[in-house]
C-alpha cells in the first residue's frame, strides 16, 4: 500500500522534472528547419551592421559641412588680415582650427582651400552611403520578420499537431481528470504565446544582444571617457529586469490558469445552451461566468500594475543617463576634445544603448508569457498515458471472439473504493452477454474495459487467450465495434458518419450498415438523402435517428465482438423492436455485450449477468434467473409487470415477420450468417 502510494508523488516529481525549461524546449523545435531556422538571424546581423554605420555617416555629413564652413570663414579672414598681422595671429588660427602648430600660412592655406573643395564631395558620399545602409538594413529587416513569422508558424503548427495527437492518445483516466477547457485553452492560446515569443521576442531578444554589444564595442573606441560615463545604467537595468522577471512569471501563469477556466465556463455553457434555458438558469450562469471573468482581469490588472511601474523606471534610468553624458561631453565640447560631428555621432550611438535596455523590458514580459505558456504545454506533452502498448506488444490476429474475465478488479486512479470486484465469467464465441443491473453497478466498466479504454487495477482479461495487454491497442479496437451510451456524430454528412470507421467502404456497405440499423429510412426521408448534414455533435438529429447512425457506424466495421451500451435507450418501443429484430440477426457469429436498461431486450440472451455494487451476483439466462435470484425477479416484475406482457411480445413478433427486407440486407453483410456457437471465422 504504501509503495502504491508513493508511485504517484515521485511520478508528479518526475514530471515536473519534464516540464521545467519549456521554453527552452519549444525553441529547440526551430532546429527541425535547418537553415532556414538561422536564416533570420543571419539577416538580423546584416541589418543590424547596417544601422550601426549610419551614426558614422552622420558624423562625416556633419564634419564635412562644418570643415567646409570653418575653412571658408577663415580663408575670407585670411585675405581680410594685413600681411604683418598674420604671422602674429597664425598660432592662434591654428589652435582655433585644430591644425597641427607648426604649420606655414601657405601650408595652412592649401588645407584649407582642400576642405573646401572636399566638403561638397564628402558630403553627397556620406549622403550616399547613409541611402545605402537605409536600403540595405529596409531590405534584410524584411526578410528576418518574413522569415522568423514563417518559422514560428511552422512551430505552432508542430506544436499544436502534437499536442492534439498527445491529447488523443491519452487514456481515458487523463480526461476524467482533466476539463476540456483547459485542453483548448492550451492548444489555442498557450500555443500562439510561444509563437509570437518564438517569431518576435526571441528575435527581439537576439537583436538588442548583438545592438548593444556593438554599441558598446564602438563607445569605447570613439571616447572611452565619454563611453564609461554611460556604462553604469547597464548593470542597473539588468539587476530591476531580472527581479521583474522573477516576480512577472508566476503572474502570468495564474493569468494564463484563469483563462483556462473562463474558456472552460464557456465552454459548458455553450455545450448545455439548451439546459441552460430549459431551467431558465441564463441569470445564474452569468453570475458564475462574471465571477470567472473578474478573476481573469483582476489577475491581469495586477501584472499591468507591475509592467506600468517597471517602464517608467527604465526610462528614468536611461534619461540619469542621459543626463550624465551631456555633462560630460559638453565640457569636452568646450574644452576642444570634441567634434560636433563625433558628439551627434555618440549621441546616436548613445541612443543605441539605451533602445535594447528598454526593449528588454518589453522582450521579458513577452517571455513570461510565453515560458508561462510554454510550461503547461509540455505538462500535456510530458503526461504520463496509462493505456499504452507494452514494447514487445504484439497484432491480435483474427479472433473467434472467446472472452474470459478473470477476477478483476477497478478502480478509478489507481485508488478509492473498487468499481469492479473479482469479477470472473466467460464470454464463448457467438454468444450474447447481457449486462444487467442499478445505475452505478459496473456495467458500463465492464464494457470500457474490454477495448482497454481503462486497465483492471487487479486481474486480467483475455481475447482467446491473448491478454489485452500483450497486444497492440489498434489491433484490438479494430476487433471490436461500439454504440456508447452517449451517442457521438461529428460534423459532416450522415454518410461520412457511417463511414467514420471505414472511410473506404462503398455506398452499397454503407447503405446495408443503415438498413439493418433500421436507419435507412429516414436517411432516405431527407431531401439529401445520405448528404445531409448532421450538425454540430449531430443536433439536427433526433435522439433516435442518432443511435441508429452510430449502430450503423458499429455494424459497418463487421466486428467479431459487438458492444451496445444502451444504444435503443433514446427510441420509442416501437423503433426499438426494429432494431431489436435486426441486432438479433446481426449478432449471430459475433460475440455480444448489451446493456439496457429494458429487461425486454436481454430476455433472449445467452448469458445475463446481474451485477450489483461491482459484483456478478448472478450469471444466468433468463429463465434461470427468473426462478433463483430475487434481484433480477425484482427487475423484472418493475418493468415487464407494469404493462401488457402480451401486447409487447405481439408487436415484436409482427415486426419480426413483416420486416423482411431489413433482415435480407442484414444478412448480406459480411459475418452475418456465421454459426451461433463456436462457428465464427
């Protein structure tokens, strides 16, 4: 017991394992792609390269300007000063031109008249190149976003595809415990935040890397000096970014749980309309979706609180910075040291440093949205599946139908109080096993346990001979053919959804499966006929015309083990003879297991099993029963006693006789006629 215990706790640890580092994880689907993965940070680094020379070109359209000025003001001074004076005040002209000291007149004069000549060159050349990089850093910009948008969907779509082919490969134990809101919230929304981190903020994130760290490299090979002055906003913004981060990421989890449960409020809500209006509770399930949606934006108020507080500090920080090198470089600028050329271009480059701090910002709370996200989808990828195939599993290979139940017991999770217990009995080929009993005593176990939709807790069960869980699951399940209690149609026409399980069949199979389902009638009787459309979960449907569509859907598989799961529980009387008359034919050769809950459709069959409390009670037929055990006696007498016995068994019998062409279509297909007892193929 206690080692049973202990298996979950260590298997939640083990998956939490898993799941940790699930950003990391949907990143690594981008190596899928190949190069195309690193194509958008290759053209990431060309246009970055591009917007890091135009501060450059600036400063050569700014000095070349200047220099073409100053050389024209000063050469019309020279011709203005008396020759005597000029030798006098050349030191002075030097020092004001930046020119070296020992220059001559002569020498200072053809400098001058070069930079004059010069500027209007330099300056279309600078104008030129800065068209250039604009160009180049358009053109690559475009390609990087087309291309990390084509990546990023191409991960969603592998994300999502997965993530459906996990979720429909989980064992039913997962989805009783598990909403399906939360499902779709995960495959939808969750999703898409991986996405966009994936497509943008991962890119964003490499950018501002790659910005900052040229920038930086290019401050100090300017003006060390100028460059240091800057430097301390860095380790600041890192250290505020990061208590952000940790504080952001738990919030956008419990953002991202309080959707879940909106969208599956929702989702119940649009499923039960029509009970939701038949017990007028429309005001009610307001209130409960209102409180839900308070939850939501409260959750999400209290994280823009957080992100409104942390913007204004990045930009308060990067303006103290501001602030220090216009101090600095204005005192170099009076003192000589510096251009105004190289001041415009390190107050470019300056800028440059200040966009990614900020732009990491934004970049983290994309990414604690995005990690967030990430988590829960790989909780669903990282799900242990209770019902799988064992590594040596092998094909179940054609079966006569031979079913042994031998003492098993159920429970649901594993733990609690067992559903089934010890319950043993055999099932030959071709027989009918009526399962009967209260509501909650087992039977719709025993029939969830046959195609593996669970595993006994205690026990095994076997196909001859072959236990289920040494075989494979999709071999099994196509031995077997079920009309659940809950009758399933998908959207699409009636023919598609007689032909779910056997896409290939021809019209003529298909036609067959609903005329013995007594369904072909009233396929008939629409004015589509076969195409008609049956609606969403087939709402345009009676309750009867769907059951008759999923028997159709069972038969048409011609299985050799056949479960009804109260599948004429939504028909009048009169409809259930007919089906009844046709299931009686059909089931010939085939091993069947009926629930109902009328005694009148398992009076025929070969074996009844009485169940009460998850225990077999009684096996029987029905004869026997009837003599020696009181609970069936009791079922009996409330159902068949309280109306004409014999009214019943007339209508049945001139069913049974008048409806000849049905049982001629039945019989036609395949495995109809084999022998009642150990004659099955």
């Amino acid at each position: 017991m206690q080692a049973s215990m202990s298996q979950p706790r260590s298997r939640k640890r083990g998956e939490r394992r898993k799941s940790s580092g699930g950003m990391k994880r949907a990143v690594q689907y981008l190596t899928r792609y190949g190069r195309a993965a690193a194509l958008p940070y290759i053209f990431l680094i060309v246009a970055t390269l591009a917007q890091l020379a135009v501060p450059r070109m600036i400063r050569n359209v700014i000095d070349a300007v200047t220099s073409g000025y100053i050389a024209d003001q000063v050469l019309g001074a020279l011709d203005q000063i008396p020759a005597g004076v000029v030798g006098a005040a050349l030191p002075r002209i030097l020092e004001a031109t930046g020119r070296p000291s020992d220059l001559t007149l002569e020498q200072l004069r053809v400098q001058l008249e070069a930079d004059l000549s010069n500027a209007p060159r330099a300056l279309i050349t600078a104008l030129v190149a800065i068209v250039v990089f604009a160009l180049l850093r358009g053109i690559f910009a475009f390609l990087q976003a087309y291309w990390a948008e084509k990546n990023s969907q191409s991960v969603a779509y592998d994300l999502r595809n997965d993530l459906y082919a996990k979720i429909q490969n989980l064992s039913f134990s997962y989805h009783d415990k598990n909403q399906t809101g939360q499902l779709m919230i995960r495959a939808t929304d969750d999703v898409e935040k991986v996405r966009l981190f994936i497509g943008q903020g991962l890119l964003q994130l490499v950018g501002a890397v790659i910005l900052l760290t040229g920038t930086v490299i290019i401050l100090f090979s300017t003006n060390a000096p100028l460059a240091w002055t800057a430097m301390p906003i860095l380790p600041i913004a890192g250290v505020m970014f990061a208590f952000f981060a940790g504080t952001a990421r738990p919030m956008f989890t419990r953002v991202q749980q309080k959707l879940s449960t909106l969208n599956t409020i929702l989702q119940e809500n649009l499923a039960g309309i029509k009970v939701i209006k038949s017990f007028t509770r429309e005001k009610e399930q307001q209130k409960k979706f209102r409180v839900a949606a308070d939850d939501t934006m409260n959750q999400q108020i209290a994280l823009a609180r957080l992100f409104t507080f942390m913007f204004p500090m990045v930009f308060m920080i990067a303006n103290l910075g501001q602030a220090a090198i216009l101090y600095v470089g204005g005192q170099q600028i009076i003192a000589g040291a510096l251009s105004l050329g190289a001041w415009q271009e390190f107050s470019l480059y300056l800028m440059y440093l200040f966009f990614p701090v900020a732009m990491l910002g934004m970049i983290i709370a994309q990414y604690g949205q995005a990690s967030a996200s990430a988590e829960r989808i790989f909780e669903i990828l990282d799900a242990r599946n209770d019902i799988v195939d064992k590594p040596d599993a092998v094909e179940l290979p054609d079966v006569t139908g031979e079913i042994k139940f031998e003492n098993v017991t159920f429970r649901y999770f594993g733990g609690g109080e067992a559903v089934l217990k010890n319950v043993t009995f055999e099932a030959w080929p071709g027989e009918r096993i009526a399962l009967l009993g209260a509501t909650g005593s087992g039977k719709s176990t025993i029939i969830n346990l046959l195609p593996r939709f669970y595993d006994p807790s205690e026990g095994r069960i076997t196909i001859d001979g072959h236990d289920l869980r040494d075989v494979k699951l999709e071999s099994l399940r196509s031995k077997i053919g079920i009309v659940l209690q809950e009758t399933t149609l998908f959207s699409g026409s009636i023919r598609e959804n007689i032909a779910f399980g056997k896409p290939e069949a021809t019209e003529y199979e298909i036609e067959a499966a609903a005329k013995a389902a007594q369904a072909h009638d009233f396929i008939t009787s629409f004015p589509q006929g076969y195409d008609t459309h049956v609606g969403e979960r087939g709402q345009t449907l009676s309750g009867g015309q769907k059951q008759r569509v999923a028997i159709a859907r069972a038969l048409l598989l011609d299985p050799r083990i056949l479960i009804l799961d109260d599948s004429t529980s939504s028909v009048d009387l009169t409809t259930e003879s007919l089906i009844q008359a046709a299931l009686d034919k059909l089931m010939e050769g085939r091993t069947s297991f009926v629930i109902a809950q009328r005694i009148s459709t398992v009076m025929t069959a070969d074996k009844i099993l009485v169940l009460d409390k998850g225990e077999v009670v009684a096996i029987g037929k029905h004869v026997d029963l009837m003599e020696n055990e009181p609970i069936y006696a009791e079922i009996y007498n409330s159902q068949i006693l309280s109306y004409e016995e014999s009214a019943s068994h007339h209508v049945y019998e001139t069913v049974l006789h008048s409806d000849q062409s049905y049982l001629a279509e039945a019989s036609s297909l395949p495995g109809a006629t084999h022998p009642r007892k150990g004659g099955a193929q």
